[in-house]
C-alpha cells in the first residue's frame, strides 16, 4: 500500500502544491498513491496520536510506502521524529520525503539521518523562540509595556492558535502581518488582536499606527 501523508495549513495553495509534489515524485518512482492521509490546520507540535498521522502509523505494515514533502511535516521536534520513524522501522516500512529526498526505513543510516535532521528542526525552533523572548525582554528594559492596551477587546482566536508555531516562525521570518492574516483565513484586525495577545506585536512605530487605522486600538 502507498500512502500520501500531508500537514497542511488552512490555505488551499498549500494543500494543491503538496498534494502536487507528492503525485509528482510518485508518478517519477512509477508508483500510484492509493491513499491519502491529510491533517489540515494541525500543529506539528501536537502528539501523532491525536493526529490523523497516528491512524496511519497504526495501520501500516510490511512493504508499505508513506510519502509526505517534507519530514519537517511529521513532527517538530527530534524526539517526535525518532519516535515516528522508530514505528515505521519496527513495520518493516519505508518513508520517502519529496523536498528532502530522504528514504528512511529499517537500517541505521536512516536512524542517523533521522536524528540529525529532527535535532536541526529542533534547534531551528528554539533559536526562533529565543528571539522572540529576547526581543521582549529588550523592549521591556527600554520602558516599553507589554501586553495589551487598555480598553483593547481581546480575543483567542482559534484559528491563530492552532497555528501558533507557523505565526511565529513566519513573524521570525519577516513575513508581512496582512499576509498571515489571509493564511489564517481571519481578518486582519482579529489577526491584530491575536498578536497582541500573545505579545508578538511591536507596539513602537508605524505598525502602531496601522494597528490604530485598523480599529484594533479603542
């Protein structure tokens, strides 16, 4: 059996241009994607079993084949990767990556590719997190105040929330705030409110103003 595995945001590009590079390196390989597999809007945070991921590892066997784009889309973290590769091995199946050309089955050049890729992942996330608390940290020191401004309706939405670690990478990344809104299928003064919630805004400067302009401030 050959199954097609996608973690996908909300934005219908990123689910066709997936879905598109996993039929592409199938068709390459002379191979028919049976089933597909989708966890749409998903943190790569959450646990595999609480994810459609966990129903695919359970019920893969000997001679299957998974396909995803990345492995990046398995897990977030090392641990999480090792543990789903570890399943897949103990299946006697093999895991192809379409971006990362990577194949990974029962044999310990894979276990150790594996751990180098899922440790970069995770250093990756902490290295975005420590930016961010460090540039807190510096604005609170300049006399800044954090949090929200009074008299601001605030409000967690949830479908920022449930892609919190795609904001703040993207944030990280210098994307634009109007663009992340679209992504998160929110309008931007939600998207706005959001961000101030969970101090990722910057309250200094122009984007204050556009904030003003957008009605987030009351």
């Amino acid at each position: 059996m050959i199954y097609g595995y996608l973690r996908v945001s909300s934005d219908e590009q990123d689910v066709n241009n997936q879905k598109l590079g996993v039929e592409k390196f199938a068709e390459q390989h002379g191979w028919k994607i049976e089933s597909y597999i989708t966890d749409e809007g998903v943190s790569g945070t959450k646990d595999p079993s609480k994810r459609s991921l966990g129903k695919l590892l359970r019920k893969i066997k000997k001679g299957d084949i998974v396909v995803c784009s990345e492995i990046s889309r398995l897990g977030r973290n090392l641990l999480m990767i090792m543990s789903i590769l570890q399943n897949i091995m103990k299946r006697n199946a093999m895991l192809y990556t379409v971006k990362d050309n990577y194949i990974l089955g029962d044999n310990i050049q894979s276990t150790v590719l594996a751990f180098a890729f899922g440790l970069a992942a995770q250093i990756e996330r902490d290295m975005i997190s420590m930016r961010t608390k460090e540039a807190l940290a510096r604005k609170k020191a300049e006399g800044v105040k954090l949090g929200h401004p009074r008299g601001t309706r605030m409000r967690l939405n949830p479908r920022c929330e449930s892609r919190y670690d795609f904001i703040v990478a993207e944030l990280a990344k210098g994307t634009q705030k109007t663009i992340l809104a679209k992504k998160c299928k929110v309008s931007k003064t939600t998207f706005y409110r959001y961000l101030i919630y969970k101090n990722l805004h910057d309250p200094i400067g122009s984007n204050q103003q556009n904030w003003i302009e957008n009605g987030v401030y009351h």
